[in-house]
C-alpha cells in the first residue's frame, strides 16, 4: 500500500474514533438531555455544572447561572436527562451539600412527584416554590453587617449607662416590692375566697333598692299630706279643731305607708343578717390591708428616687429606644428565622457542654496524674471520585461494624437517643437505608 494511501487510512481511523469518543461523552448521562429553568431569590451555593441526582442515580446537570431582577435573583438551567424525564407533578428539587463534612461538592436532589402529566414542558420555567435552597450559615451572619453591629454595640453602650445610673435605686425598690407584693396577694386570696358572700351582698343591696324605690309614691303621699296639715295648723288656728278631725285619714295613711314599709324593713333586716359575715370578713382583711399600705409607703421615697433617676437617663433611654426601633425589623426577622433552629439545637446542649469542657485537654498527653497516650482513630471511607454513587445502605452492607446516623439525634453518644420529630430526628436517622439521598 502507498504511503500516502495509508496516511489518509490513518487519519479516517483517527477521525472516526474522536466522532465516537465524543458521541459516548454527550450520550454518557443517560441519553437526550431536556431543559427546564427556575428563578430563585438566592443560589449561592450553585456553580455550573453541578451534578442533578434522582434516587441517588446522576439524572442532569446544572448549566447556566445568570443574574435576574436586577441582581436580587438568580436563574438556572437545569439539564434533565431521558431517564428522569418527563417530571411528572408534585416534583421537588432541593440543593444540598455534598456530604455530612463537605460544604462545596453540592448537588441538586430531584424528588419525583407521584401525580400524573407534565409538571413543566421541555424549555419552560420549574415553580420557584418547589426548588428548595438550604440556608447556609454565611448567609445567616450575613444579617449583622457592619452598619447592624455598630448599632448593637451602641444599644448596649447606652443600656448599660441607664441601667448602670438606676441600678441603686431599683436595686432597693425591687427588694422592698416583694413584701407589698405578697401582702396584695394575701387581699387577693381573701376577696376570692369570699366571693360567694360578696355575691350575696350585692344581690341584697340591690333588693334593698328596689323596695325603696317601689315605695317612693306612698312616702310621698305621707309628705305630701303632713305638710297639708301643718299649713292648716299655721293659717287656720281657728279651724283646728276641724284640722284634727281630718287626722285620722292622715293617720289611715301613715299605717298603709307602713304596712307597705314591712317588706323593706324585713329586707334591710336580711341585708344586715347577711353583711355579718363579710363584716368579719372585712376585719380579718384590715391587718394584712394595714401591713400593706405601710410597705407602699416606705416603698414611696424609694420609688421617687427611682422616677427621678428615670427622668435623669432619660435623653439615653430616649437614643436608645431609637436605636432599637430602627434595628426592631431586622432583629425580629432574625429571631423569627432562627426560632426554630435554637429550638432544634437546644437538645444537643449536653454535648455542647461537653465539648466545652473536654476541649482543653483533647491534644494533653496527661491526665492531671501521669502522662498517657491519646489515639483516636478512625477509617475514613474512601471516595473515588467527586461523586460517590453508593448509597449509605450500600456502605453500611460492605463495611461490617460501620454506624450510620444522619443526623446523630441528641443523646445518641451516651446510648440514649432523643428523637426530635418537629426537627426531621426520628428513628429513622440510624437506618441507612432510609437516608433520603438513597431513596
């Protein structure tokens, strides 16, 4: 064969296996790729390129990451292959970190939704609400820049000086306040105790009224008719003796006046049968009343001292609470955010204080008595490259005497572990086979 024949025969090898080469490169993830893009307010922990994972199986990759409403936004392309497509509805995606101590080699955790149909057609937008970026913690200290902490550092300035100039005064005045306190309690407890009488008391003075009231018309006639007689008395002297002899209906009238007076008589006597016992009552009331009218005024001096001093820190109370209102937002949008992760972390303060506690003498070669060696070793599962493509079920089964617990509930060191549902920690954590990136 020629030369020349057989360069031309080399080089249709050549060109034939590079178009090979590259047709296996872009058909190595599981075929056809499909384009789908969602918009989300925060993607920092994303880089083009990063694997798409469904089941723990790779399923796509991310593509492009450009800036969108103004900076304030992100938008992805997210390349799907043929075998997780298409996504049918109730899809989830959640970006996530590598590994329990890796925070760059993230990746995208496709959850298949059970519905039927198209979630999103090949090249439209995957809902913002159903692609899930976890917090990372840069983002959370990101809240206290620089102008946040130059404005606590003065809250705190300025509250210490207030707290600082009124701290003699309010230091007596708290004190004395629990004696008057209890003694008020005291008055409480009595008067609850008594409600029934008090509710009896009430109920007669109100019939007592009532009588009275339903009275008025005849105590009015008696009025009415006495002063009848006395002005016949003053300007007829010489018809007294006739004056005297309309007595008797004057009189006729007094005795219906109280004969109707009876019931409100029999009615004030009940009134005052029935005041017996809250009188007592009142008495038993006095000495601690007494006790606790004379601790409000010792407290008295103390507490205008105290107003005084108020008045006086009032300019720094005044910048202060300006400082707070102008910070209030953000540090009740913190606090909100961070509510139900302190609740999450609180049960792991046993382990926290352990660690404060044995921190010192980790790296010691001594126990306070005699010099000893310390060996912590440990078997590092191998990971042969980027992604690890076995599951934690599958490294538990090839690696006899290996633990798995993700996340370690609280308690688990010490054999006594303390599941916290409302934060994800079930039984579940210990059971490799269940961890969500084999699913």
């Amino acid at each position: 064969m020629p030369r020349t024949t057989r360069r031309r025969v080399i080089l249709g090898i050549e060109v034939l296996v590079a178009v090979v080469v590259i047709g296996v490169i872009a058909t190595g993830s599981g075929g056809g790729s499909h384009h789908v893009y969602v918009t989300v307010p925060d993607a920092t922990a994303a880089v083009s390129g990063q694997m798409i994972r469904a089941s723990g199986v790779p399923a796509g990759s991310i593509g492009s990451i450009t800036p969108a409403e103004h900076g304030h936004a992100a938008r992805m392309e997210l390349n799907i292959d043929d075998s997780a497509w298409p996504l049918p509805s109730g899809t989830s995606m959640t970006l996530k970190w590598g590994g329990t101590a890796s925070y760059s080699n993230g990746y995208v955790d496709l959850q298949r939704g059970a519905g039927g149909g198209e979630m999103v057609a090949d090249g439209g937008d995957f809902p913002a609400g159903d692609f899930h970026v976890s917090t990372q913690f840069d983002s959370a200290m990101s809240a206290f820049d620089k102008p946040t902490r130059q404005s606590l550092r003065k809250v705190i300035d300025l509250g210490g000086v207030a707290f600082a100039t009124a701290r003699p005064s309010l230091a007596k005045a708290l004190a004395q306040a629990p004696a008057a306190l209890r003694q008020t309690t005291f008055v409480m407890n009595d008067l609850g105790e008594n409600s029934a009488t008090i509710h009896a008391l009430v109920q007669a003075t109100g019939a007592v009224v009532h009588a009275v009231n339903a009275a008025n018309p005849t105590a009015a006639d008696l009025v009415s008719n006495t002063a009848t007689t006395l002005t016949a008395l003053a300007d007829e002297a010489t018809n007294v003796q006739s004056t005297i002899s309309t007595a008797p209906g004057t009189l006729a009238t007094l005795r219906r006046t109280l004969v109707a007076a009876d019931p409100t008589l029999s009615l004030a006597s009940d009134v005052i049968n029935q005041l017996g016992p809250g009188v007592e009552q009142a008495r038993l009331i006095a000495a601690p009343l007494d006790t606790v009218l004379g601790t409000v005024r010792s407290v008295g001096p103390v507490a205008v001292k105290t107003l005084r001093t108020a008045r006086a820190a009032a300019p720094d109370l005044s910048s202060l609470l300006s400082h707070v209102q102008s910070i209030s937002p953000l540090v009740q949008s913190v606090a909100a955010q961070a509510a139900p992760t302190i609740g999450c972390i609180r049960p792991y303060t046993p382990e926290i204080m352990a660690l404060g506690s044995s921190w010192a003498d980790f790296s010691s070669f001594r126990d306070g008595h005699d010099p000893f060696l310390r060996m912590t070793p440990k078997v590092l599962v191998p990971a042969p490259e980027n992604a690890q493509l076995a599951t934690p079920a599958q490294l538990v089964a090839t690696n006899p005497g290996l633990k798995y617990s993700f996340p370690v509930p609280p308690g688990y060191i010490a054999g006594q572990p303390w599941y916290q549902p409302q934060c994800g920690i079930t039984p579940d954590v210990l059971n490799a086979s269940k961890d969500p990136a084999g699913s």
